[in-house]
C-alpha cells in the first residue's frame, strides 16, 4: 500500500525506536505535523524556539546514549536552529534534524520561507541530504540515523520539501545501511597499541588525558580500569568530566585554561602522555609552542583520523573506538612482562601532590556575600548520592561547576564546549528530564544566559518538567567582565546587566516557585527546599558577588604553566 512522505518520515521514526521529537511547526511540515498528531508511537515536544528544540534534542542525546531528534519548519525555521545544530556539531553529538522546505519546483525560485539549507548548514553537521523523491525518503533517514551515531557522532539534516511529504509510495525501511564512502575505524592497530604500551612502560612522569570521546565511546569503564592498574595521574577535559571518577585519588581534575593547577602543571612536565578521545584544542593545552617547550612523547588514540596531529603533533597515532582500544590495551598489558617503573611514579607523585598543596580553588568562605563557589559546592553535597543530571550555560557559572561539582559518572555533566553557546542550559536540561524523569535535573546558569531561553519556561510547563534551576546572578556578563578587568584596563564595555527581570516573579508568571537567596547562611536551607519539590520547576536566584572571578586562568595565547592563581 502506498503512504505519504508524511507518514513515511513518522513511521521511519517509529522503526527507529525514537522517542521524543522536540519541534516547532510551520507552513512546510504541516503535513509531518499532522501525522505526528494521529500516531501516538512517537511523542513530540513543543518548544517556544526552534533553536530551543535543537538544544533538547542535544540534551536529550548527551543522556540517553541515542541520537536525538528534532523537526523545524523552512526558511526562519532553519535559521533560528543553525547555533543549535553548529553547538551539537562541535560537541560531537548524535542528531537527526529533520528540516521542512519549499517544495521542489519552488527551489531556486526564492519562495515564500525559502533559504539554501544544505548551503548553510553543511559547515556544521556531519553530513546533510535533500530528499527529491519519496522512494528516496526511508533511506535517507536510515543513512541520517546510521551517519550520526557511528564513528565521531554528529548532527545529520534531512531537507524535506513540502512535495515530498504529500507524494505516495510504498513503505520500506532498511534493516540496515551500506555506504561506500564511509567505513569508520573501530579497532585500534595492534602494533601501535604495543609501541604505545612500551612507551608508557618506560616513562618516568606519564600522564593520562581524557576527553569527551571516552563518554561518547561509552568508555569510562574501560579508561578507569586502565589507569588504576597503572597508577598513573588522570586529568579530564571540560567534555570528559565523569570520564574518570573525579573523587577517584588519581584524578587531577581538569585541565586547561580554568583547570587545576596540578593538571595544568603535569600536563606541561609530563615525558609520556597519553590522549584518549581528545583533541588538543586551545582552550586545554594553550598556545602550543609553549606546550612543546617541555620534549615529551605523545600518544594518541581517536575514532576520528583528521583529530589526530591536527593541532599536536604525535608520536604514536592510534585511530579507533576508544572504548575498544582501551580494552585491548588492557589485555596485552595483563598477558606481557611490561612494568610501570615504579620508583619513578613515586617520585612523580611526590611532585604532584607539591603541585596540589597550592591548594588552586580555595575561596573566601568567610564572605558575607554569597559566593558562586560555595553555592555549587553545596548542591554536590547535597546531591552526590542521589540519580542527579547537572546542566550548565556558558561563562563563569559554567566554569565553578565543572571545578566544583565532582563528576564520578559518565554523561551526569551536560555543557556546551566546543561552541559555548549560551542559552542552552534550560533546553538541555528539558531534553535530559524528558529522559531521565525520576531523576534530579539541575540547570546551572547565570543572569545574562538564562535569558536567551527563557520562554523554555513555558515548554517546562506544559510538559511538567520539575527542572531545579540555579542562577548565579553577579548582574554582569561575568565571564566578559572578568576579561575586561584582566585585558581590557577594567573597561566594562556592555558586560553590566543594567534592567534584570523580577526572576522570582519572571518565574511564578509561567506557574513555578521563584527564589531569591540573598545570604550564604541560606544556601543550603533553600537547596533543600527545592530539591524537595519533586514535581516543580523551581527557580533560585542566588545574589552572589560581583567581584568574584574564576581561577586558575590560563590568559588566551599563554602556556599551561602560565596561570593566574589569584
């Protein structure tokens, strides 16, 4: 029996055991829409902006270990996602972002809603099609799916013109999808892996950098069984947070620009470095003729082959699955005769723990004003033991939550990297709650990106999403003013939020609980409070100091061992 394009996409979703759709509807998918309406196999979410949709769909991918998926209307539809699917892109997240378009014999003809949506987004997607004919149309969608969930993850589009959903044929979805022109790599070289065990084996100051490819490649498990049987020193990025068990003795931190000062500073002096599912860039290594003032040797392992030697220079490349090679380093280490020198760790450790006795995020806990630290210190306290989902937006908040809130899982710690696109912390943690939902989602934030999604309070409503929000309200775009004090003689050029919202009452106009936290003496009373609201958004904002700034820091252009301590 033929079928629309309309009921072929839904159905196409359906197969693929999606479900959650996170969109917006207009003019070009209104047939999709309708669809959607008359199954219930696949649920969508309303958003109040398509880049909003985009983001939960991010979130929604960051947690569940599947490819999210959203569906935006043409022209403004398309645009308003773009930041949305150039922040998955530079995340390395798994996406499938449907797109409506003019209809065929419209294309070029600059239509109504009309924009070039494989022209604008193939910067920042995987890869992207557009669908011309309806017997084209399962496949497609079974490429996108296969596409964005193997090899590095990524967002994939498929440009749907509006004929396409109304014509019929016949429904076949591929059981499964061949492409000539892309066979990732997963297992890792075995000769390498052994060149690279013997490298380690004879290091006297070895380190073990993690990033975000070891929570994508579902390898926390394996990195954390490597480094404890070898007793080295681990540091995770930004993006590998929970990666390695923060609380784990071996753990450094994270490293990089805001990073611990013995992660920096082992980084810098280490003779073996190990990277796994990382990639070198300016925000954790710095500027990179300083990082290679120190002669040491590197070894690499990626899924992807264009990550490796792209910024560093590498002595023993490995491309693969991280997961897999990690595994396979492990067995040839248990079945060989290698040794780690064990004197030598020692000594390296000693050095080390002078490093740590700097002692680099200590803070004034005797303050009278609420300080952001102490505030992100309190929810791990309170949290730690719990099933808790910790979003962020981008600056200084971001910052604190990675330093202090310490990540002992996997894919617990949802913050925009690459990118770092404010706005995204409320999206993500919509997508993430929707998820996980008996589960704590606690959306980090500040004044000035809160703002940039805020009509998300609206979907939160509506789909009942009991998000605790924290927003570390300095009244300055704090990362930009902290620059600005830095680099820029304390010009505060548009940094100072000027006509702040009442965001307690911002927030009981869109049916939550508003907060206002005021004294350090009432941190913990208040987190209590709304942790205790299970079924509520509840929205705290914190009045913390304005002054206060993050460190360490690294300044843009100077070397790990460079930092500014205070």
């Amino acid at each position: 029996m033929e079928i629309t394009g309309a009921e072929i996409t839904v159905r196409c979703l359906a197969d693929e055991g999606v479900e959650y759709v996170f969109g917006y509807p207009g003019g070009a998918v209104l047939h999709l829409y309708d669809e959607l309406f008359k199954q219930d196999r696949v649920k969508h979410i309303l958003v109040r902006h398509e880049q909003a949709a985009v983001h939960a769909a991010d979130g929604y991918a960051r947690v569940s270990h599947r490819p999210g998926v959203c569906l935006v209307t043409s022209g403004p539809g398309v645009t308003n996602a773009v930041t949305g699917i150039a922040t998955a892109y530079m995340d390395s997240i798994p996406m499938v972002v449907l797109t409506g378009q003019v209809p065929t014999h419209a294309i070029g003809q600059d239509a109504f809603q009309e924009v070039d949506t494989v022209g604008i987004t193939r910067p920042c997607v995987k890869h992207n099609f557009l669908v011309k004919d309806v017997k084209d149309l399962a496949a497609t969608i079974k490429k996108a799916f296969y596409i964005a969930s193997t090899g590095r993850p990524g967002p994939v589009l498929v440009d749907i013109p509006k004929d396409v959903t109304t014509s019929r044929c016949e429904y076949v979805y591929p059981e499964s999808v061949h492409l000539r022109s892309y066979n990732p790599v997963v297992k890792g070289h075995s000769g390498q892996i052994k060149k690279a065990l013997s490298l380690l084996m004879e290091a006297k100051r070895p380190m073990i950098y993690a990033g975000g490819g070891i929570i994508l490649g579902e390898a926390a498990a394996e990195l954390t069984q490597f480094v404890r049987s070898l007793g080295f020193p681990c540091t995770n990025t930004l993006m590998g947070l929970g990666g390695f068990p923060a609380t784990d003795p071996q753990s450094l931190g994270m490293l990089g620009m805001h990073g611990t000062y013995e992660a920096n500073m082992a980084m810098q002096h280490c003779d073996v470095l190990l990277a796994v599912g990382a990639r070198f860039d300016d925000r954790v290594i710095g500027n990179p003729k300083h990082f290679f003032q120190e002669d040491r040797k590197i070894i690499h392992v990626d899924v992807d082959p264009s990550s490796i030697s792209k910024r560093v220079k590498v002595d023993v490349p490995i491309v693969g699955d991280v997961k897999d090679v990690l595994a396979e380093m492990s067995r040839q280490l248990a079945a060989g005769a290698l040794k780690p020198d064990v004197a030598a760790l020692k000594a390296w450790w000693t050095q080390i723990e002078l490093w740590k006795a700097r002692d680099c995020l200590k803070f004034d806990r005797t303050s009278a004003i609420i300080k952001p630290q102490m505030v992100v210190e309190t929810l791990y306290r309170l949290t730690k033991d719990s099933d808790t989902y910790i979003t962020s937006d981008v600056g200084q908040h971001q910052m604190w939550a990675a330093q202090f809130y310490k990540f002992d899982k996997p894919r617990r710690w949802i913050n925009s990297g690459g990118l770092g696109t404010m706005g995204v912390g409320l999206p993500y943690a919509m997508g993430a709650q929707l998820a996980h939902p008996d589960a704590n989602l606690v959306c980090i934030t500040g004044e000035a990106s809160i703002q940039m999604c805020i009509q998300e309070l609206s979907t939160c409503k509506q789909y009942r999403l009991p998000i605790k929000i924290v927003n570390l309200n300095n009244r300055y775009m704090g990362m930009v003013r902290q620059w600005q004090e830095f680099f820029h003689g304390n010009r505060y050029a548009e940094s100072y939020m000027d006509a702040l919202p009442d965001f307690v009452k911002l927030a009981e106009s869109y049916g939550h609980v508003g907060m206002r936290i005021e004294k350090p003496a009432d941190i913990e009373p208040a987190l209590k409070e709304a942790l205790a609201l299970k079924d509520q958004l509840v929205f705290m904002d914190f009045v913390t100091d304005q002054a206060e700034n993050v460190f360490p820091m690294v300044p843009g252009g100077k070397g790990l061992s460079e930092m500014i301590l205070v």
